[in-house]
C-alpha cells in the first residue's frame, strides 16, 4: 500500500508567525551585506568601466537599473501569486503576510522598470512611450500590483482582504508569460530578453557580468525589504501574542 504524501515539517513551521520572524531575522543582515556588495560592485563596474554599446554609447547604461527591476516585478508577481495560493489552500496567515508585503514593493519595482524604460527609449526610439506589447503589459502589471494592494487596504477584515488579493493575483499571472514572450510573439520595438536559459549573452563578458551582479544583488535587496515588511506586518497582526509583548518589554 502506497504512502500518503506529506509537506515537509519545515513548510508547516513557516507557517508560525514567531517561527517566521525569528528565522528572517537572523536571514537579514546576510541578505542586507550581499545586497549592499553586489549592487555596489554591479553599478561600479557598469556604469563607471563597462564599455560604451556601439550602437547606443553611454545611454545603454540604464540597463544595469532597468533589467533588474523588470526581472524583479515579475519575480515578485510569482511569489505573490504563490504566496496568495498558500494562503488560501492551507490558511497559513504568515503566507498572507508575505503576498501583503510583496504588493507595494512589487508596484515599486514596475513603475521603477516603466521609468527607466521610458528614459532609455528616448534616445533609442526617440520617443518617452510607445503602446508596445512589452511595455502596455509591463503597464498591465503594475496595475495589478496596484489593485491588490487597494483590495488589503480597502477591506477591513484580514481574511476576507487577504482571499480577494489572492484571487487576484493568481488570475493576474496569465500576464507574466506575455510580458516574458510578447517579444516574440509580436513585432515590437522593444529589444528580446537580456537573460536567456537557452543561449548565450550577445553582451560581452565586461557588460554582461556587472549586470548579472546588478540581477543578484537586486534579488537580495528585495529579500531584505520584503522581511522587514513582513516582520512588521507580523508584529501588527499577533500585537496580542504574548511572545510579542516579551519582544516589546524585552526592547
């Protein structure tokens, strides 16, 4: 008789609040140094010795800002979908907090990529905007970000805020391959995909790689503020816990 499968133990012990908030604080100073380094060594070494594109010359350079944050809005999108899915399948609250946290950081991370976007493409396309089937569903994205995040703050109880963001999202993330493949699914001005699994950079080592420090550390960056949101979120929601009022009379 075949046996029943079951979550790892380590997935039910995210779930804990103070499990969750013990083990981010002791992940955010090594995400916080990482963070610091790469983004340092990736902006230094891109935008300060990385070669001019011959085409482009220097205003290539927003690369090292705008790849990072588009990979990040999409990335972000994801772990909110997933988070909001976890939520609703197994109740877990911390998941809940966690698909809160990544909404105003993800809508940051949009409107971030949309901006530096728009800088970079008018040199390049000689225009601030184009309605090009990247950009209007990178647009989309953020609008999406936007709307969950209204739905937690517009409804009051937790539970029922927390279910409507979920739904959301998850109906959201039919956006995520269109804006990764509109490139080739349509003529667009916009260039293809900077990061391929399948082939290797047309940058040049001395271009390519300060940019995968950027990807990295914007990865980092990212952790360290989705924990501190979520670290706050989780002392607003279990205020009444008592191992909270420990934390604040221990402080």
């Amino acid at each position: 008789m075949a046996k029943s499968w079951k979550m790892p133990t380590w997935f039910y012990r995210l779930g804990s609040p103070r499990w969750s908030f013990e083990i981010m604080g002791k992940l955010l100073p090594w995400f916080a140094i990482g963070a610091v380094v790469l983004m340092v060594w990736g902006a230094i070494w891109g935008l300060a010795f990385a070669p001019a594109d011959y085409q482009q010359g220097n205003s290539f350079r927003i690369i090292y800002i705008h790849v990072p944050a588009a990979i990040l809005a999409q990335s972000c999108y994801l772990l909110m979908a997933v988070a909001g899915a976890i939520s609703l399948i197994w109740k877990m609250k911390v998941a809940d907090m966690v698909a809160k946290s990544c909404a105003p950081i993800g809508a940051t991370l949009a409107l971030l990529a949309l901006a530096t976007g728009a800088i970079w493409g008018k040199p390049t396309w000689g225009t601030w905007w184009v309605w090009d089937a990247r950009l209007t569903s990178m647009l989309i994205l953020l609008f999406l970000y936007i709307g969950v995040y209204t739905l937690h703050s517009a409804i009051e109880n937790e539970i029922t805020a927390g279910k409507a963001g979920a739904v959301l999202s998850l109906v959201g993330v039919v956006n995520i391959p269109i804006i990764k493949y509109s490139v080739e699914w349509w003529n667009t001005l916009h260039q293809t995909s900077t990061f391929t699994m399948t082939e290797r950079p047309a940058m040049p080592p001395e271009m390519y790689l300060p940019l995968l420090l950027m990807v990295i550390g914007f990865y980092c960056f990212f952790a360290v503020v989705l924990m501190l949101r979520t670290r706050a979120e989780i002392l607003e929601r279990e205020k009444r816990s008592g191992w909270v009022r420990e934390l604040v009379e221990a402080s």
